[in-house]
C-alpha cells in the first residue's frame, strides 16, 4: 500500500485558510499527493496568522500598491541601531580566535558560559540572590518561552494578560492548553485573559481572577508600556504563592524602567518560591539578530511532588538545545562589563528620547496614549476605531508600519502599538506625516 494519499485542497477548509502560503506555485492545488500523517490537532486551533508575518504580507501588499513609498517601519520590535564597537569588537576578537589551535572551542555547556552565567547573576540581579546556576543562557527569550511550554506540558491551566504578547498565547495553543478559539469573544477556552487596561491601571483584579497553574506577565508590559508598581508585583507573588501557581515573568524591557518599578520580580519577597524569569539582550544591546537571552529558575522553586523545577529545565535544555553560540555569548560578557553596559545604556537611552518624541506627537494631536515612558513601545488609543482599520488608514495616509493592538488579543482593539526602535530621523518624519494628517 502506498504511504501516501490523494487529498483535495479545495474540501479542506483549514488548508484553504493558508494555501497561499503554501510554496508550490506551479502544482495545482486542487489535487496534491499528500502524506498518511495527520496534522497536529492543537495547529489547527490557531484563529489567525502569527501577528508579525501578517504585518509583513500587508506591508508587501502595501508596497506593491505604493512602489515608490518609502515606509517607515514602527510596527515590528525591532531594533535599528548599531551594536557598540565594545562588544563587536570583542565578538569579533573570539571569533578569530576560533581559527587558532589555542583558541578553538566547540561544544560548550547547553546552560551557558560559567562566567557568562556569572555576570547576568551578578550584574543584572545584584543582592537578590540570584545564583550563577539558576541562570540559564540561550538563544533568546521567545525560543526560552517555547521551551518552558515544553517543560509545563499540555495539562497546566494558563492565565495571560490581555493585551499579551502573541508568544505566550500562540505557544499555549501549540502545547495543547487551550481549547477551541470562540468567535463570539475572540478568546480561546481553556485560557483565563486577565483584562490589562487603563480601566483597571494595566493590572488584573485578582480577586475576580481564576486560580490557574501558570501566569504569564510581561513588565514593562509589550504591548501597552505599562511597567507594573512594587504594590502590583507583591500582589500578584502573593496571589501565585496562595494558588501555589507559577509565574512566568517576561523582564525584557526591564532595563526601560525609569521609575520605581521592579526591574525584576525577585526583588519581591517570596518570588522565589513562584516565579521564573526570562530575559534577553535583543532590546539591552542591538541583539535582535545575534540572539542571546536568558532565563533564571530558582532552586527554591519546587513542583507539588517537591521535585526541583530547575531539574527538570535543566533536562529540557540539555535535550532540546546546544547552547547559545559562544560568539553571541562573548558578546553579552561584553555588554555587561562597566564600559560595554555604559555603551548599551546609550543606546537605550536614545530609544527613550524616541519614544518621548512619539508620545508628545499622539498627545498633541490629541489621542490618549500610554506607554513611552519605562518602556519603548507607545500605545494609543483610538476610540469608536477597529485596530486593524486604524493600521490600514495610518499605512496608506502616511506609508507608516504600526501594530494593530487587536493582534495582542481582544484586550487591545482600538489601539494601535507603535515602536520608538527607529532611527532618530525616521521618527522625526513620522511625527511631521502623523501631525500633517490627524492635525
């Protein structure tokens, strides 16, 4: 028997939804040889596109209609400035080496480089008891999120905020935690969203808030800016310590912080005992695409047999990952010596000047915004407005890339994420395109 099977795209209303994404140009698609496996169920329950690629295709479709346009790009998180020479160079200098019988190295440890390890101990969680082993480096905090999912498993209840991050949602859907999507309330069953707004000061009310196993929170949050209070933090550890949940808890805009406000939830006692931190140095240092993240679990962090959890992660990285490249990881050994952290702090202080700029534009022309102060993303509010209409005007009006807040969940229709990782010149000019039509 053959292994494999005639199948009709044209029946299938799950492969139509994506056909054109699909990379066969010249078969007809009416009818294809297709395999005996059946594809995994927890996929199909994905409501849409992931967010970025779609801002992506729409862009193309937009550049297509307009060839001429030149866009400006505020939608995606990434960030547009150069690496210091501190660090470059220091990369550089490891990677010659690697030509040399003396300074050849191959595998190194899956949980990073020992000093590396180190120094985001030291430098990053100075006197909150962070130790060296509890800090595991990796490729990036995203691709940490997908490996903690793997190390929670399908059964665990999950709570998220609403507006979230995609990842954590998109992630949850993959694993098997949550259930169908509901048309009628643009939310998945299985999932508590804990509402995040300005009704509510960005954080939940926990005392409405339904015990589950997990809590992803993002502070400063991405997408609205909002970088949650001590007062907030300590509720939110005490809540997970009562419910015996575990937090994850997403620091990577922690170095934004201009206020008070927790740069990391261990500066909260009794976190400890609950919660797992992921962070990166794709916004610290330009690490967008050298890749370099990390994340700390305590060894105080026990399940409800009293295994360790960092034994089990532990597992999960030695099973499923190498090791962050030794390059990328020399690279963060240089960001967080005295001069290279001075260096980064440049930089990110030249996206907070960005970000003021975009909010004093928002604000002038008279919407509501939030955000732009301890973190680099603004968010804005359009009320009576559809995000993705608003996207869509902003984009042929002024050939300016945003993020529509609906593509962060049903908490975030009506606004619209624009990021402050441009170039100085380009927000300058979008600032005078925004003030020349919403004026």
């Amino acid at each position: 028997m053959s292994a494999f099977s005639t199948c009709n795209f044209m029946r299938h209303p799950i492969l139509m939804q994506s056909r054109t994404n699909l990379k066969t140009p010249n078969e007809s698609l009416a009818s294809v040889r297709c395999t005996k496996v059946v594809r995994n169920v927890n996929l199909e329950k994905l409501r849409h596109n992931y967010l970025f690629p779609e801002i992506e295709a729409r862009e193309l479709e937009h550049t297509k209609k307009h060839p001429d346009a030149d866009i400006i790009r505020l939608g995606i998180g990434d960030t547009t400035q150069p690496i210091p020479d501190i660090i470059t160079s220091h990369m550089a200098e490891y990677a010659r080496a690697l030509s040399t019988r003396k300074g050849y190295k191959g595998y190194g440890a899956e949980q990073g480089n020992k000093a590396l390890r180190k120094a985001i101990a030291e430098s990053i969680y100075t006197d909150l008891g962070v130790k060296d082993t509890e800090v595991f480096v990796s490729d990036g905090s995203q691709c940490d999120i997908s490996r903690l999912q793997l190390l929670l498993g399908s059964s665990v209840s999950v709570a998220v905020q609403d507006p979230n991050f995609p990842a954590y949602m998109d992630s949850s859907v993959i694993i098997g935690q949550a259930g169908e999507f509901l048309d009628e309330t643009l939310k998945y069953k299985n999932i508590v969203y804990m509402t995040c707004g300005p009704q509510n000061n960005f954080f939940p009310d926990l005392s409405t808030t339904p015990r589950t196993d997990i809590i992803f929170f993002c502070s400063p949050n991405n997408p609205t800016g909002h970088a949650a209070s001590r007062e907030q933090l300590t509720q939110l550890v005490e809540f997970a310590r009562k419910n015996g949940s575990i937090i994850v808890y997403d620091s990577a805009y922690g170095v934004y912080i201009t206020d008070e406000s927790p740069r990391s939830i261990y500066e909260i006692p009794g976190a400890r005992e609950c919660a797992i931190e992921i962070s990166s140095f794709s916004k610290i240092a330009g690490f967008t695409g050298v890749r370099l993240g990390w994340t700390v679990v305590p060894d105080e962090l026990y399940y409800s047999n009293k295994v360790p959890v960092i034994n089990d992660f532990d597992r999960i990285v030695c099973t499923c990952f190498n090791g962050a490249s030794s390059i990328a990881q020399a690279g963060g050994l240089a960001c967080l010596s005295p001069d290279g952290f001075k260096e980064v702090m440049s930089v990110v202080d030249y996206y907070k000047e960005n970000a003021k700029i975009l909010v004093d534009t928002f604000t002038s022309l008279g919407f509501v915004v939030y955000g732009g102060v301890n973190a680099p993303y603004v968010w804005v509010h359009f009320p009576g407005s559809r995000s993705w209409e608003m996207f869509s005007e902003i984009l042929e009006k002024t050939h300016i890339i945003t993020v529509p807040g609906s593509g962060f969940g049903p908490g975030g229709e009506g606004y619209i994420r624009v990021t402050a990782f441009g170039k100085r010149e380009d927000i300058l000019e979008a600032s005078a395109r925004l003030r020349s039509v919403f004026m």
